[in-house]
C-alpha cells in the first residue's frame, strides 16, 4: 500500500482520482477479508460518496490536506452518526449512534475516506480479537493465528494493506501488543492528547485512541489529524499540537535510550528477547546513547491494571440495562429485563471482568483492591518518572511472544493477560508508548519493539522510530496474502 504523502502527490498532480484510489482499496478488502475478517462492516457506498468529493475540490482546484481521499479503517468503538457502532458486542447490535466521535469528525473534516469499522474483542477487552461477538480475525501473516487485540481489526487491515491507515484504542496494549504481533506501527497518545468524546467506554482513566499505519510518517501525520483539545472531554489537554513530521529525522545523536531492565527476564520469548536487543544495539549506530534503566515496580503494573481496568468497566457497562439504548430481551420484571439481556448481550470475557470489577468495588474490599491498585499505580508513574530524568526515550519488547495460534489461550484467561505484560504500565501511568517492527523470529512472524516516552512527548518517540525504520526495512515487507 502506497504511504500517504505519496497518494496524496497522485491526487494534487491529478495522476490518480480519489475514486480510484477508494475503489482499490474497496477490492483489495473484496479480495482478502473473507479470510482476514478484518471488517465488522465494509462502507463502500459512504468511502465512494467522501472520494467523489475530494475529487471535486481537486477538480475546482482547491486545496487538500493530506488525508484527503485516504482510505481508513475506524475502530467499531467509535461513534459514527448513522452508521451502525457494535463495540464487537451482540448488546450493540442495533446501535446507530446519533452523534460523531470527536476524532472521526475530525477525518470527516479532512477529507479522509473511511472504508469500515473493524473488528475488535468485545467493548475492548482482550488481546486476540477472539473475544469479538461477531468473528474472529485472523492475522495476516499466519491465518492460523491471531492478531492481537483489542484492535485486532485495525492492525490486520493495514498489514493486510486494506486501508492505508487506522484508528484504534489502547487501554492496556491494545494499539501497541496488536501493531507487534502484525508488524505495522502504531502508537498509544498520551492521555488526554487525542479526545475520548464518542469513543464507547472500557476503562475511562486509561482508555486512549491512537493511529496504526505501514510506516512512521503516516502514523506522524494521523497522530497530527486527530491530536487537540476538546471541551466535550474532560480529560482533554489543553497544549499546542506540533508538525509531528519535523521530528522524523534519521540520526539519534544527543538522544539518551533508556533498555527496561525488567523487561528482560522470565515469560519473554528467546527469539523475540534476542531481536529485541539487536535492535537496541541498532539504535546505538545510529548515534543514541544506550544505558540501562531499573523500573522495579513494572512488574506490579499487571496485577493493578486487572483491578483499576475492570472496576472502570464494571461502572462505565452497568449502563446497558435493556432501558436507553442497544439489545432488550422481553420478560414480566424489570429485574429479569436486566439480568435476561445482559446475560445474552455479553460475551463470557465482558462478564468476566465486570463480576471482577464489582467485586473490587464493593463494600469491604474498596480499600483492599481498588485503592491499593491505586497506589501502585502512582508507584509504577514514579519509577517512569525517575528514569526520564535520565534518559528521553526508553525501550523494551511490545509483547512477550509473537502471534500465538488461535483457541491457544482462550481457556485460560491468566495467560492470554499475560500478552499484554509489558504495554499495561506506559497506561496506568498516562504515557505515550509506539511499536514498531524490528525482526521476524524463525517462522516469520512479526516481532515488535516498545519506544515509550515522556508526557507529551511524542516527537521523540517519532525520531527514535523513523531513524530506525529508515535503517531497516522491517516495514517493507508484506505478509503473504
């Protein structure tokens, strides 16, 4: 797939229409979902009328940003006015929402094309996309296997090369763990950078949208598009929103990378150990200074994350009572009503995790689970806190292992948890993290290195990743579909 600047030089020389472009796109996802199963629903119709627009503006000879006329696959958890938003879950099965999401607007606005909502484990909550109330996606470089989750949907579209670019949302991994496990970028904001406004909730302090793309610069220029305040979200930042792209520089000099040592040790993969530090070995010929720092309560970020994370969900769910909106099953009390239809509407992982969170919330145990995962929450910030001090970015492997074969891990929900080990603390303490290739292990499957950065400070993440990407071809190479 083409990289945006290079679509958008086609579009303003009139090389190549919007159309076309759209139309391409539409046939390749024609061609490949059936047994991708990327698409919830594919848009056509919609993706053809935004592409004869562009069009027109280029034929009245207005002026076009660069996502005018990009194909984009959107994430079925945010809000699309008129278009059906699932969340993956057989209770939204029905839900068209009335309004847009803060950041689809913004595309909308751009002139970007979408082409449809991809799939994801149900209300976000998983790491393979076999949670998913509709289908299970297939990762593109092994059919066999899965994508990684919860924005499954989303990596497998752009590895697949059925959209240029994609949103999805990282609430403990599931932009980053995904990206890695199909072997495109993709990067989770800063909390609070990019708006939540019409993004269905998982766990409001940690949820957080960000882009997935086939190289550094189109994740550079969507981070640019959606990025920027929002009064419709509390949560919002209210700070200037650079050119991301000045960042993409291809030396490192005078830039300190901080290796996790942490990171390194029981449940990581040989292979993936292995590549990971020859890539961090890269960095360092690339003229970054390369030391070692000790986060020693990473390891505690699990274990917080599975009492915040499902408390927030067991809150933010308890709004699906067969009463305002979404799936209602008939019965003669209004408490059957309730325990009737959410008992059909969510899959077994949702209902998991909200008995968790209830529990965790309730009377008598608050001050045992909740808030002690609060703590440790601030504990595990003051760790990133104390190594930034030292270093400007730091780095440790996305995900422990590469692309495990679907129904591997479905039976014991410990392990698949496990998937997302190493993304969860750059979450629970609100900072920028980004993935991208760095090797394939032994059965060519993609493995991912983790670049996390400070507040705000996404433009080092880019110069660390497109310094990187430009001195290997990782990003190159497509899966054999």
């Amino acid at each position: 797939m083409t990289s945006i600047r290079e679509l958008h030089q086609q579009l303003v020389s009139k090389e190549r229409s919007a159309v076309e472009i759209t139309t391409e796109a539409l046939e390749r996802i024609n061609a490949v979902d059936e047994k991708v199963k990327s698409f919830l629903q594919v848009t056509a119709d919609h993706a053809l009328e935004t592409a004869q627009k562009v069009d027109q503006k280029i034929a009245n000879n207005e002026e076009i940003g660069l996502l005018a006329g990009i194909p984009i696959g959107i994430k079925d958890n945010l809000c699309t006015t008129g278009i059906q938003t699932t969340c993956g879950s057989q209770i939204l099965a029905d839900f068209v929402p009335p309004y847009e999401s803060t950041v689809t607007q913004k595309l909308k606005d751009a002139g970007a094309v979408m082409v449809g909502k991809t799939n994801l484990d149900e209300f976000a909550m998983g790491s393979s996309t076999e949670n998913s109330g509709y289908q299970v996606t297939a990762n593109p470089w092994d059919l066999s296997r899965v994508p990684g989750g919860s924005s499954g949907g989303s990596a497998a579209a752009v590895a697949a090369s059925e959209c240029v670019v994609a949103l999805g949302s990282d609430t403990g991994g599931s932009i980053r763990q995904p990206a890695s496990l199909c072997g495109v970028v993709g990067l989770k904001p800063t909390y609070g950078l990019v708006s939540r406004f019409g993004l269905v909730a998982y766990a409001s302090s940690l949820d957080q949208i960000g882009p997935f793309a086939r190289n550094v610069e189109d994740a550079a220029i969507l981070l640019g598009a959606i990025a920027g305040y929002d009064s419709k979200d509390s949560t919002s930042i209210n700070t200037p929103i650079p050119d991301y792209t000045q960042y993409l520089k291809p030396s490192l000099e005078g830039l300190t990378v901080g290796v996790i040592e942490e990171t390194f040790g029981e449940g990581l993969d040989s292979v993936v150990a292995e590549t990971v530090k020859k890539a961090i070995d890269h960095l360092k010929t690339l003229g970054a200074k390369v030391i070692n720092i000790s986060c020693p309560r990473f390891r505690y970020g699990l274990p917080a994350y599975y009492v915040i994370a499902p408390s927030e969900a067991s809150s933010n769910l308890a709004r699906y009572d067969a009463v305002k909106y979404g799936r209602r099953e008939n019965a003669d009390t209004l408490m059957d009503m309730y325990t009737k239809t959410r008992a059909k509407g969510f899959g077994n992982e949702v209902k998991r995790r909200i008995m968790i969170g209830t529990y965790t919330l309730s009377a008598g145990y608050y001050d045992a689970y909740y808030l002690k995962a609060q703590k440790v929450r601030t504990l595990i910030k003051q760790d990133f806190d104390a190594g930034f001090e030292k270093v400007d970015v730091l780095v440790c492997p996305t995900s422990p292992t590469t692309a495990f074969k679907a129904g591997e891990k479905t039976s014991d929900p410990l392990s698949m948890y496990l998937s997302d080990l190493m993304t969860i603390p750059v979450n629970l303490a609100g900072l920028p993290g980004m993935s991208i290739s760095c090797g394939f292990d032994e059965q060519n499957l993609p493995i991912g290195l983790q670049l996390i950065g400070n507040v705000l400070e996404e433009g080092k993440l880019f110069q660390v990743a497109y310094a990187y990407e430009q001195s290997t071809d990782w990003h190159n190479q497509l899966p054999p579909l």
